[in-house]
C-alpha cells in the first residue's frame, strides 16, 4: 500500500536484537512527534562501549525530545570510540529512522535526484496485488546501493536524534552473537556439539562436527558445512578481510 505524504514511516532492520520492547515503543512515539513536524529522525541508542563497528550521533541542541544532530561519525578507530564514550555526548547510530513519507522523497529528489527518479519508475512500472506492491525488477537494478545514512541523513539540514536505551544490538558479527547467548554471563557458550575445557569468554557453534576447545579464552569457532571460523573475539570486526569465511 503506498503511503500519503503526511503519514510516518518507522524504518528499522530486520536483524536487530532489543531486550526492552516498551522502551522502543517510547521512543518511536517521541520520534514520530518529531517527524510530524518534518524532521527525519535517528535513533541514537545509548553506547555502552566503545565500539568500532557502529556509526555514532553527535548530540546537537535540544530539540523537542530530542536533538538536532550535529553530525554523523562513521565507524571510529579505538582511541577515537574510546574519547566517544567518555564525551557522553554521542550516540550510536543504529540504522532506525521515522520520518514522513513525502518529507523523505522530498529530500532524496534534492540530495540523490537519480535514486528518487529510478524509485519512482519502479513503482510506476510494478505490480500491485491488493496492499502488496512489486517494484519492477529492472528500474529496481538500476538503483545505487546507498543506505539511508549516506544519501539523505547526512546531508539534510532536518536531521533529528531521538535517545533511546533499550538494550539495542544489531548482531553484526560473533562476538556480539556470544553476548546476546549469554544473558546469564556463563563462562562460555557452547551451541551444537562441543566442550569448552579451561577457557572463559569463548563460544562454539558448529552444525555437525563435535569441536573440544582447551585452554583457548575469548575465542569464537563456528563450523558450517565444510567451513570453519577460528576468530579472536577482539577481533571479530575482521572477518570481512577474509576471502572465504563464515560471518553471523
């Protein structure tokens, strides 16, 4: 079903992992206030750590409730995540937006013209079925792969941030796929057949082959199929680097 101008979208990944669901109902509400006034707002979730894989909000002044935002950061280094956190006054990014549905396009024919024009011919040329709508899959082809962020974010002058706290994690590799399996801080986590002998921190998670890891701590091993993972866990941000692997 298409959307009229004046109504909101809450756009949100399918993959991310929340432990408090009321306190991102709050949120959305506080956000889709600040969307009826046309502003495109971020959810800026409350960094806990300085992580290195996640984009950050710098809090800009009071806005509603919320905040203007200052500027997006891209992923930082450690020394940089580290000076993030101890600032207090960044958030991460975690890819959650409200906005209208015309307040965006209207920004996106200004900021990425080409997107918009291509959209919009992959809808005209789509099939409709009742509520469900299928772009056309060749004007589709031909739109640029460019996150939200990237094409209108961060180059609008009605960014907005709404702060959130919700036990937000969009499980974007192992490390942070051991922390959400171990609710209860157990040494270790094992899924699938396998023991952890003398070691703390580390998981297992292997679809067959029985895997004993001894004397190994903050290590991450995944077996699928023929594939096997064998990955620090300080360094599981890497996994990207290598030619064949196994990411979660």
């Amino acid at each position: 079903m298409a959307l009229e101008p004046q109504e909101i979208m809450l756009v949100c990944p399918s993959d991310h992992h929340i432990v408090d669901p009321q306190a991102f109902r709050d949120a959305a509400g506080a956000a889709a206030e600040l969307a009826s006034e046309d502003h495109l707002v971020a959810f800026g979730i409350q960094a806990t750590a300085p992580e290195t894989g996640y984009g950050y909000l710098h809090r800009g002044p009071p806005l509603g409730a919320g905040y203007e935002v200052q500027s997006f950061v891209e992923k930082p280094d450690l020394a940089t995540a580290l000076g993030f956190l101890a600032d207090g006054g960044y958030a991460w990014n975690g890819g959650i937006f409200a906005f209208k549905a015309g307040t965006y396009l209207s920004e996106l024919e200004k900021h990425r013209p080409e997107i918009a024009i291509a959209a919009a011919a992959a809808l005209e040329k789509g099939v409709r079925s009742g509520s469900d709508i299928r772009p056309d899959a060749d004007c589709f082809a031909t739109i640029s792969a460019e996150s939200v962020d990237y094409a209108v974010m961060e180059n609008t002058g009605r960014a907005a941030m709404i702060d959130v706290s919700m036990g937000w994690s969009d499980i974007g590799n192992w490390d942070a796929l051991l922390r959400e399996r171990n609710p209860a801080n157990e040494p270790n986590v094992v899924v699938g057949p396998g023991e952890i002998l003398g070691a703390t921190g580390s998981m297992i998670d292997s679809d067959g082959p029985h895997v004993t890891l001894i004397g190994v701590d903050d290590t991450v091993v995944v077996v699928d199929g023929d594939d096997v993972l064998v990955v620090a866990r300080d360094a599981a941000q890497r996994i990207g680097e290598a030619s064949r692997c196994t990411n979660s």
